[in-house]
C-alpha cells in the first residue's frame, strides 16, 4: 500500500523522464548501436599490433559484463538501502534513485562505447585472425578489408574494427564507480578525520577491483590494447561521477550520500 502511495507523490513523478529517457537510451543500445557499422580503417599485415590470436572463450564475455555491472550493484545497493532507513518510503524513494542512477550509468555507456566505436574504427589486436587475409596480399601496404576472407564471418570481422574504446571497460568502471561513490556517500568515509573501521573503506573500494579485473581480461585476450581500456575506463568513471552528482550531495560534502530533492518533500508516515 506504501509502495502504491509512493509512487503518487511528485518525488517519484519528477523522475519519470529520467526514467523514460534511461529506457530509450537502452533500446537504441540494444536495438541500434550494437549493430552499427564500424568505419572499415585500413591496416598493414605486417602490424605486430593487430597479429595476436582470436581467443574462443573469453574470461568475461558481454553478457556477463552486463550482468555483473547491473545484478551486483543492485544488490548491495537494495541491501544498504533496507538496512540504513527504517522509513519504507524513504528507503523505497533512496532505492529508486539510486538504481535509476545505476540505469543510467550503463544505458549512456552503452551508447557512448557502440557510437565511439563505430566513429573510431581502430582494428582490434586479434584481427588478423578474424581477417584472414588473402594468399600474396602485400604485407608492407596498407590494404582493406576487401582483402579478407572472414574465417570466423562478417560480424566478428566487423567487430574487429571495433577496438577503441574497451566497451568492457567503460561499462563496469561507470557501474562500479558509481556504486563506489555510492558506498562512500551512503558510509559518510569521505568525511575526514573520522574513526569508521577499515573494512567498511575496503567494501566501498573493492567495486574497483572488480571493474579493474574486467577491463584487464579484455587485454589478456587480446580483445584491447592497453590504451583502449584505459580511455573506456576513464570515460565510465566520468560519467559515474556526473551521474552520481546528479542525484546525490558530493561524497566527500557535509551532506554526502543524501539526495539532492531530500527537503523537496516530506515522506509518507509508517
């Protein structure tokens, strides 16, 4: 019945455009950016860069890195929710945007990388393998993909010009990095000096390492170079940040981890 009454009030109501808006940007992810033509670059068979192997299975796949930077923050972020607010309504309205903020960070990622990506059109280090090229192609000249024969199809040939940025690594440094904000807003450890035990900085960091570890298997398989995670990872956590500032008081404010319409309007009665 709260529930219900909830989402009457115009707290809840103001956010409906974000909402809104969070849903297209995924379907035009899912439904229109995933399927973009790369620009097709032109590459030279002799570029060390571009000659490792196509690894079958990867350490962490697409599908996983979705499921990870979406299942896991919502779970230790419903979590803290129902154990920080004994209110229902505060507790319901903080769990709501905070995962609208999680939602965001994904779908904006997600089309930034497919966009960048397509614009970019930098081979990938294994795509040699997936290119296949031709017997008496020059090797000292810059050729084009007409010279492939595609042994493993068109779509991971096309793909293979889909290198910069890491896709992987934007997508869980922007999820991760957002529910690291969010554990050190929620836990005040901004706030300095402080006597908060060390494990709870340890939690609040260790969404890091996650997205770390995801962005460095993209390079051991030979997905990415270096550069490409690095600038995927810097943009996910670029946009965490704006994301996150734009529904929550800064981490390390005087208010860090409230909302930012948190006097906008009184909460339901239990």
């Amino acid at each position: 019945m709260l529930l219900l009454l909830y989402f009457e009030l115009k707290r809840f109501q103001r956010l409906l455009p974000d909402w809104l808006t969070a849903c297209g940007l995924t379907a035009y992810f899912i439904l229109i950016a995933e399927h973009s033509r790369p620009f097709l670059r032109q590459f030279k068979l002799n570029d060390p860069r571009i000659q490792h192997p196509f690894a079958e299975i990867e350490r962490v796949s697409g599908l996983m890195c979705l499921v990870l930077a979406a299942v896991v923050p919502l779970v230790v972020i419903a979590f803290v929710c129902s154990y920080k607010h004994s209110s229902r309504d505060q507790a319901w309205h903080v769990l709501n945007v905070s995962v609208l903020g999680l939602f965001l960070c994904i779908a904006i990622d997600g089309v930034v990388t497919d966009v960048l990506k397509a614009w970019i059109g930098i081979p990938r280090p294994d795509f040699l393998a997936r290119c296949g090229p031709a017997l008496k192609t020059p090797l000292d000249q810059f050729v084009d993909v007409s010279v492939c024969t595609a042994p493993l199809g068109q779509r991971l040939l096309q793909d293979g010009m889909r290198s910069m940025p890491s896709g992987h690594s934007l997508i869980s440094f922007a999820a991760f990095g957002y529910l690291c904000m969010w554990l050190f807003g929620q836990g005040k450890l901004a706030l300095l000096p402080t006597t908060k035990p060390l494990y709870l900085y340890l939690g609040a960091f260790s969404p890091l390492m996650v997205a770390t570890y995801i962005a460095l298997s993209r390079v051991q398989d030979y997905r990415h170079s270096f550069m490409d995670i690095t600038v995927g990872s810097l943009l996910g956590c670029v946009v965490a940040l704006l994301v996150h500032g734009k529904y929550f008081h800064s981490f390390w404010a005087e208010r860090s981890g409230e909302l930012l319409d948190s006097d906008a309007e009184p909460i339901l009665p239990i």
